[in-house]
C-alpha cells in the first residue's frame, strides 16, 4: 500500500491568482499592508505567508499570533468570493483528471493530499477546479502544522488513526511543484515527485535531489508507473 500525497496549487490547480488575491486583501484589512509583492508564496503554508510577510512589516510574533485566526477568516471569505466571482481561471493542471482516476481505480493506493492550504482554503480551491475534495482520503494542511516539513509524518499517522494502516515513510509519495515539497518528507523518507507546472524548472526541482521529475502529469501510464515503483 502506498500514501500518495498530492500539493494543491501548481500541482492539482492553477487558480489564476485567487489565493494570492485574497490573502493580499485580508493583510491589508487586518493588518494595514499586503506585505511586499515581490514575497513568493509557492511552498509555503498559508500561515508561514502570513507570518514571514508581516514579520518584514515589522509586526511581533505575538502580534502576529493574536490576529491570526480572524485574518484566516478573512482571507476565506476571500477565496469564497474569489470563486463565486468568476474573475478567476481556476482549473485542473494537464494530466491531473487522468492520473488521479487511473490512482482512485488501485487498491494498493490510498490518495491523498499534503498542502500549505488550511482545510477550508483547500476544499474552496478544488471545488472551483472541478475536483472533489473528498476523493482524497488521507490529508494533512497548513492548519494542521504551520511548518511543511511537519506534514508527511501527520498524514502518516492519520493513515494508521483512520483506516488502521501502518505506512512505512518509504511508502508515502509527496507529489509537488516546489522545492518545499521535495524536502519536506525527507527524514521521514518518503519519496518526492516533482512537477515543472508551477514556477519552478525541471532543472531546478533535480537540483533538489527527488526521485523523478516530470514536465507535467501529463503522461499518464509514466506517471503511475513512476509512483508505483517509487
């Protein structure tokens, strides 16, 4: 049986810059900037982004901390409207309907998702793109644990916790468009796909050392035979 953990934005979707758009509101509203724009939110969880951008405002931990939560519910209602809104190409990335059926259709697969995204964030997300939110059965987000590399070793567990399935680390794939996806399941020694389909080369995803890189997911029977031999 392998855990095969899929990263949402640049992986599973191109949301034409909602989640930006509405995280970019929701600074400005609680916290009076939308930080500095030339900040990269790729690899981050949405916590991280609110954290590290508000630090380089210049605003304490602490202070971060205590607004935290309603700016999440701000930065939500954002995405809510963001995707009601229409203003937004938001769609599924090349190769992912057919990888994620032709993975649904195993046995020996459980799929799932390893994100940055908060829970709400993410179902808002793959509902636009024409994704079901509840085809993946495993999931570990960025409410779970602001840190990325936190979140192989909690989809793991909830492996065992709700279908009582002990997963070895070398048997849970994290599929990602960043280097953050690559590192992040390391010490648990999971194996990293890369995907080119976000803002970072082939090239530079193999300088991260994963076990395969692709161009996209575009090509099927490759794809799932990679991640059945990983």
């Amino acid at each position: 049986m392998r855990l095969v953990l899929f990263d949402i934005d640049g992986t599973l979707l191109n949301s034409g810059g909602m989640g930006r758009a509405a995280m970019q509101k929701a600074l400005g509203q609680i916290f009076g900037s939308p930080g500095n724009p030339s900040y990269r939110y790729d690899g981050k969880t949405d916590k991280q982004i609110v954290r590290e951008v508000m630090r380089m405002e210049g605003h304490s931990d602490e202070h971060i901390d205590s607004r935290m939560e309603t700016l999440v519910s701000v930065y939500l209602e954002g995405l809510r409207e963001g995707a009601a809104s229409g203003r937004f190409n938001i769609r599924p990335l090349e190769g992912i309907p057919e990888i994620l059926d032709a993975l649904d259709n195993r046995d020996d697969v459980i799929l799932g998702l390893l994100t940055g995204n908060v829970e709400p964030g993410a179902r808002i997300k793959l509902t636009a793109a024409g994704i079901d939110p509840d085809r993946f059965k495993i999931n570990a987000f960025g409410s779970d644990h602001e840190h990325r590399p936190e979140l192989p070793a909690i989809a793991q567990r909830r492996a065992g916790e709700t279908l009582g399935l002990a997963i070895a680390g070398d048997r849970v794939v994290v599929i990602g468009d960043t280097p953050a996806d690559i590192e992040c399941g390391r010490s648990l020694g999971a194996k990293a796909i890369g995907v080119a389909s976000g803002h970072y080369t082939v090239e530079q995803l193999q300088a991260h050392r994963p076990y395969a890189v692709f161009a996209s997911l575009r090509e099927t029977s490759k794809v799932l035979e990679t991640i059945l031999n990983a």
